[in-house]
C-alpha cells in the first residue's frame, strides 16, 4: 500500500467507547531532534513518535547531514559527529516546516546553511520572517535565492530580540541558535508553549543557560560546549484534545491515556462550558458524553489561550451543541478551509471575514474569512470529502464517526504527519474505520 495515496472508510454513527493512549508530541519531539545537531555526542530520547512522518523527515535530514539515527519502539538514539553538509536538498522544503529550524545547528557548526524556502499546511501564510530577523539580530547573513534561504555566520553573538508575535517557530529557531552564541541573547514577546518548555528543559539537561520569566521574557546566556543527554518527550496535547473531541461528539465514553491537565486547562474549562464531562485520573483524563452540549462563544489564542489546533476537531463537537456557537480564528488566517467539506456533510457553518469577538486580532479589516458561526444540533451524513491540512484531517475523522453511513476521507498521508496507527486507535474505541 502506497501510504501516500492512501484513505479512510468510515462506517460512522456509533459512540465511542475505551482507552486510547496519546503518543509523544510530534511538535516538541522534531524540534528536540533538531537541537540534538548542537553537540558531536549522543543523545536519546523516549515517549518518541517514531511512526509519525514529520519525524521521519526531520530523521531523513538529520541522516543527510551526517547524524547515526535509530529507532526502536517509541526509543530515538541520535548521535552527529559530525556535520557532513551545509546544504538541504530542496525536496525537503515542500514537505513541512522542519528545515528552518537546521539554521543554529548548521551555523554554528559549518558557519553557513542553505535551506530551501519552507511549505507546510495550507492554513495560512505562516511566514518565517520572525526566523530570520531574529537570525540576523544574532548575527548572520541572510540572502535569498533560487527558492533557498542562503545563510553565514562567523559566529553568532547574544542580542536582544523582540517578536512582534509570540511565534512558537522563531522562539524555537532562537533558542536554538542562541545557547551556543557568545554573550547574552533575550527574547521578548517569545511563545511560552508546553513544548517550548520540553525543549528548554531538554537544553538546559546538555547544558544551556535558559531563564524563563512571568513576562513572556527568556533569556539565554551562551555557553561554549553542548553535551549528549537523555529526554523523555512530553505527551501530545493536540492528540488528547482530538480523542476528546471524539469521544464526545460521539457521545461516548473515551480514556485518553497520558493526557496531562497542566497542558490542558483550557481546553478543559471550555469542554465544561458547552456542558462536556470529564474526570482527571492520575495516568491520564477521561472524557464522557451527560446530557445535552450548550453553544458558547470561541477565540482561538497562543498558549496558555485556546489553541488554534484544538479549533477544528472543537468546531465538529459544536456541530453537536444547542443554539449558535461563535468561533473566531486569531492565529492562522486560513485556519476554516476545511469547513466547505463539512458543509457537505450537513454542517451549518458560515464565514465571516470579521472579528465576530472581543480579542484584538491581526486580521482585522482583511478580506480572510477567520470567524465561523455554527448552528447546531446538525445530524451529520456520509460524504467522500479530502483532507487540506493535518488538524481538519483528524476533524474529518471525527466528523465521518458521527456521521450516518459510509464516509471516504481523502488525503490520509496528512493525517500521518500528526497520529500514529490513527485507524487502529479509533477501531479499539469502536469505530469502523478501515484504511484504503
């Protein structure tokens, strides 16, 4: 089976009932295996998503660039002696967002770095100018040619850096680039994300210098050597709030094994205002269907705000809920592709392309359709639909197991990017879901 051109069945309008554990995160383990390149000796990680494509792209690049990588279950061993190449093959820019981050990597240890131009989730621009402005602050050249980013250093040096957006990408390409770099570097307006902090404790355990204050402020002094060290990858959230969203569009009863409150207390508090039930144990958090689910009002925010990735699977459990729910976007500005898919399947969404909330948000004034209005109770119905991106992927899922019938959901190598055996983890709820 070619897993690429493959999809789902779904045979859907039956509850979800069971456990279902939640893997490493995809977003905290790429970023982790990328600063692995900082140091010449090994490192090892556990809790890893080793079946997820975007970590089997970010392993391909760190092969190409002279790493010995292994892996064994949910095990990483990484080791790069050293850096045989300042290049990445352009190929690698259309697949995600990965090959950016290799700037501190590569600068500080070839003192340069040609990185193809990035692609990614059509959700929005998601432009990398806070990357490179950030970079050139700390000391490097930047050119742009030929669909590449053309980067030199002759050493990274400390400095302050302000991100006019509290980007969870240019925060982490900072960091990165900065525990290595001569002096002081602070970054302010910086993202505070759970997986920010994973990779702050994971540098801080080779050796780094990182503060982290209560004013969105972190502060690294540089230091002259990185070490190999051990790291246990923390759970994914984005996953434990889908199997959530499942679990109770359904009107099920799921256990979402390893789930962590403290990631979560938003998520959480908005699943009690629709009228959702949950119950925190000590090994994860359960999610169960009681009655009737109550329309609210939703904005989208950075960390410790509701998540932009939690919209989508959340917009189907609106779908579910009673009255008129409001949901405004504020990160992504093309984050409701994916709604003309579920209108298909019965659906009653509009777009509006004003701020329908009270958050400032940066696309206020534009032509981008980030506010929906959701009516519901809808009873939804089969439909063949195709995935855009990597979180409205799992929504369609979502949307296909509470529908009546038989869905066909297209495009399931994005869904393959974020979840491991996503197919067999909704047959052991009940599912009946088979991959083409």
């Amino acid at each position: 089976m070619d897993i690429n051109n493959s999809r789902f069945l779904i045979n859907g309008g039956k509850p979800l009932f069971g456990s279902v554990k939640v893997s490493g995160a995809k977003n905290s383990a790429t970023k982790l295996l990328v600063a692995s390149l900082l140091t010449d000796e090994p490192c090892e990680f556990s809790n890893s998503p080793n079946k997820i494509n975007d970590l089997i792209i970010t392993g391909e690049l760190c092969d190409h660039l002279g790493s010995d990588l292994k892996m064994d279950g949910d095990k990483l061993f990484v080791q790069t002696p050293e850096m045989v190449t300042d290049s990445i093959p352009e190929t690698y820019g259309s697949l995600n967002r990965i090959a950016i981050l290799f700037a501190g990597p590569m600068l500080h240890r070839k003192g340069s770095a040609k990185i193809p131009i990035p692609g990614g989730c059509k959700i929005g621009s998601r432009p990398v100018n806070f990357h490179l402005e950030g970079l050139k602050q700390l000391g490097c050249h930047v050119e742009i040619k030929d669909n590449y980013y053309l980067l030199k250093s002759e050493g990274l040096k400390g400095c302050n850096v302000h991100l006019n957006y509290p980007s969870v990408g240019a925060t982490e390409n900072i960091l990165i680039a900065a525990t290595l770099a001569k002096g002081r570097t602070t970054i302010t307006n910086s993202a505070v994300e759970p997986e920010i902090l994973d990779l702050v404790k994971f540098l801080q355990k080779m050796g780094a210098i990182i503060e982290i204050s209560t004013d969105r402020k972190i502060t690294i002094e540089g230091v002259d050597k990185l070490y190999g060290t051990s790291h246990y990858i923390i759970p994914d959230r984005n996953q434990a709030a889908s199997f959530a969203c499942a679990g109770l569009a359904s009107k099920g009863d799921v256990f979402v094994e390893n789930a962590i409150q403290d990631d979560l207390i938003t998520f959480l508090n908005t699943i009690r205002r629709i009228g959702g039930k949950f119950e925190v144990k000590e090994n994860g958090i359960r999610f169960y269907y009681d009655g009737r689910f109550k329309s609210i009002a939703l904005e989208t925010n950075v960390h410790p705000g509701f998540m932009t990735d939690w919209q989508q699977p959340f917009v189907i459990l609106l779908t579910q809920a009673n009255g008129i729910s409001i949901v405004h976007e504020t990160v992504y500005e093309k984050r409701f592709g994916y709604v003309t898919e579920l209108i298909k399947m019965g659906a009653e969404i509009e777009l509006y392309n004003t701020c329908l909330g009270g958050m400032n948000c940066r696309f206020a004034n534009s032509e981008y359709y980030h506010s929906a209005v959701v009516k519901g109770p809808t009873e939804l119905h089969a439909a063949e639909i195709m995935i855009p991106d990597l979180r409205a992927g799992f929504s369609y899922l979502v949307a296909g197991v509470i529908a009546k019938g038989e869905s066909i959901v297209n495009g399931a190598v994005y869904i393959d990017r974020g979840y491991e055996d996503i197919d067999a983890k909704l047959r052991d709820l009940g599912a009946v879901i088979v991959r083409l």
